[in-house]
C-alpha cells in the first residue's frame, strides 16, 4: 500500500514486490507528480525508494520535491540516462523495495548488452529493468511518454513485458485527472483513479461524482446527467449536446470525451425508428470534465441530450439517465443496476430513465422511468419541447 488511496485503487491494493509497472501519459499531466509523491509516501513507510530521473537534474527534483511538500522523505534520487549504470548501482547497493525510472525513452537510450541481438533501446532496457525487477523483488516503475494517437511510445511489445500498465489521462485545461489500469496481473484492468491537480500537487477525489457536477448548466438545454461506471465505482457525469442547423453540405460532427461512431449509430436510430430529422444538423457532444466514456450504457444519455438540444427543452434537473441503445430503437438494460441508482439517490437525484431493472432495484427509492424503445423516451422529451423556429418541419 502507497498510503494514497486512489493509486492504490487502480493497481490493486499498491506496488507488488518484484513487479514492474509501466505509466503512461501526455507530457505535462502530472506523472512525475504522481510517482514523487508515491515515492516520498512510501519512503515516510520505511522504505528503501530509489528515483531515477533521465529528464531533470537531481536538484530540479529536489526543487519540486519541496514544493509539493515532500521534500524532507528520504528517496534516493539519480540523475542518468544509462541503463547499464543504473543497474549496476542499484545491484552493487543495498536492495530498494521501489525504483522509479523517469522516464522510460530518455532512461533507455542506447543498446544494452542484456539482450543480444535487439537493437530498439526501450525494448531492451525495459526487458533488462524488468529482469533486475524479479530478480531483487524490488517493484520498477517505468514512465512514458503517449503518441499523437494515445499510445505509449515505443514497440507495444514493452507493454507484454511488465505486469501492469497504467495510463494517465487528462487536459492541461481542467483540474482533473485520470489514472487509468489497462493491463494489471494482480487486479482489475477496468479500474480508475480521479485527482484533481493543484497548486501543491496532486489531490485525491474521494466523491468524483460530485466534482463532475459541480459546474452543471442544470437549466440549458442538451444537458443530461449519465449515471456510469468506471470499474466498481459509479459516476454521474455531465453529457452536453448542442445540435445547430448546418450552412454546409456536409454538416459537422464534433466529439469530446466518447466514441464518434457510437454517436453515428445513435443518431441513425433516432433518424430511422424514431422518426427524427436530426442528420442534417451541425452536432456537439462534450463529456464534461474531461472524462472519457467507453460503455455503451451511455447510449440513452446521449439520446436525450440530443433531443433536448434539438427541441429546446431542458431535461428535468433532477433526473439521470443510463442504457443501451439497439439498432432497432429498443432500449437494453445494462449491468450494475443497483449501484448507479445507489450514487444518484446518494447525491440527491429524484429520478431515473432506463431500460428494464430487477424487482431489487426498482425499491431503490427513486423514480423510475423503464423504456423498452427509444422512442417511448424521444416522445417524453418532444412533449415538453419547442422546436427551433428555424427548423419547424423537424418533427
């Protein structure tokens, strides 16, 4: 255990002895960050923690050691970019129980003779990390850098190397940020971590939920409250949609925080079975707070976020909304009912619209709106709506 709760959320309870854990991330979001304070933590534990930065000089870590306030742990720090030297000081010295490599392209940058006959740098340096990782039982840590497509630099084969791969997900322009497991032989791979970025480092969000809501436009229209899950933990995230007539040929399909084709197959559904002139508009959708959906639970969210936008008519503020949409305008119920309805009751939600629950979680309190069709829910919606004076012959 590294004493901070959600690192440890994500990696399955810590730093396993003997592992090596690779970090992944945009330059600037916070991994440095992360590792220091996950190092001085451990270190303040009585642990031997050795920090290997091949970017800055040990006085600039010292410097931002102190001014994340962490600069009186006894972490060892080195400034060196090769491989070979690192290893060998860290075997002709007394065993450490965590070493951190920051960061893995520039630590690595030459061959190495642990692995005779490759000649990309970081494969092979991390497979000689790796090694020295089971052979002293000390945890390594490796830190890299994404590309432009979101994928850690280098061959992915380093990846099928260590035990566990963690990205860390965020934009420089919000405070949150995302650490997320994609690959974890000692725990879940679907689980996440929030922080929240400040002046003194990296904080822990013990309520995300809230923080994603926190700056909610309860009474415009296209806004819609998605009652998600991300691992085990629920969160009610923010869904915005701005539909807008289209001056051009081809409108406009723009796309923040979840799948573009997802939203193409939504709005061929409302088109086709419910009956909506929706495909000739210019479309918005932003995930608020810089989080990334991936469950198709989202489906229905989006549904009606689009449709408020369209008619104009804000969605009752108190409501969340969560299912699968089918190809054939039918609404699928999902899994972890109870738990999304359980978070949304938590923080003061009346109300919910979703696909079919279980008898159990029907008596959670709320008030449930189950739909079998997509356009049970569209037509709700209409109902309370006024179609944009621009575009009267929408329905």
């Amino acid at each position: 255990m590294t004493g901070i709760g959600e690192l440890d959320r994500v990696t399955g309870g810590g730093f396993v002895k003997g592992s090596a854990l690779l970090v992944g991330g945009d330059p600037g979001i916070g991994k440095s960050t992360l590792l220091l304070q996950s190092a001085a933590a451990l270190a303040n534990l009585g642990k031997r923690v050795v920090y290997v930065s091949g970017e800055e000089a040990v006085a600039q870590v010292r410097l931002r050691a102190q001014r994340l306030g962490t600069g009186e742990a006894e972490v060892l720090l080195a400034a060196e970019t090769n491989v070979e030297i690192i290893l060998a000081t860290l075997e002709n010295g007394p065993a450490p129980d965590l070493v951190i490599i920051d960061s893995d392209p520039d630590a690595v940058d030459r061959p190495c003779r642990f692995c005779a006959g490759h000649s990309d740098p970081v494969r092979t340096s991390a497979q000689a990390l790796t090694r020295f990782a089971k052979k002293s039982g000390a945890a390594v840590v490796l830190v890299g850098h994404v590309t432009k497509d979101g994928q850690i630099a280098g061959p992915r084969v380093v990846e099928h190397m260590v035990d566990a791969v963690l990205y860390f997900e965020g934009d420089t322009s919000h405070t949150f940020r995302i650490l997320r497991g994609v690959k974890n032989r000692y725990g879940a791979t679907d689980e996440i971590g929030v922080f929240a970025m400040t002046e003194l480092g990296l904080e822990e969000v013990s309520n995300p939920s809230a923080l994603f809501l926190d700056q909610r436009d309860e009474g415009a229209a296209g806004s819609a409250v998605f009652a998600g899950m991300e691992g085990t933990r629920p969160l009610l995230i923010e869904i915005q949609a701005l539909v807008a007539p289209s001056p051009l040929g081809t409108p406009r399909r723009a796309v923040v925080g979840w799948d573009s084709s997802r939203l193409s197959m939504v709005l061929a559904v409302l088109e086709t079975r419910c009956g909506v002139r929706i495909g000739a508009n210019d479309i918005y959708l932003n995930v608020a707070g810089g989080l990334k959906i991936n469950e198709p639970a989202a489906d229905l969210a989006v549904a009606a976020a689009l449709i408020s936008s369209l008619t104009g008519s804000p969605l009752p503020k108190d409501s969340v909304y969560f299912g699968e949409i089918s190809l054939a305008g039918g609404v699928r119920p999902v899994v972890h009912g109870s738990l999304r309805l359980r978070e949304a009751g938590k923080l003061g939600f009346k109300a919910v619209s979703t696909g079919r629950l279980s008898n159990a979680d029907r008596n959670s309190g709320l008030d449930v709106s189950e739909f079998t069709a997509l356009s049970e829910l569209v037509g709700r919606i209409a109902a309370n709506g006024k179609p944009s004076t621009n575009e009267p012959e929408q329905w």
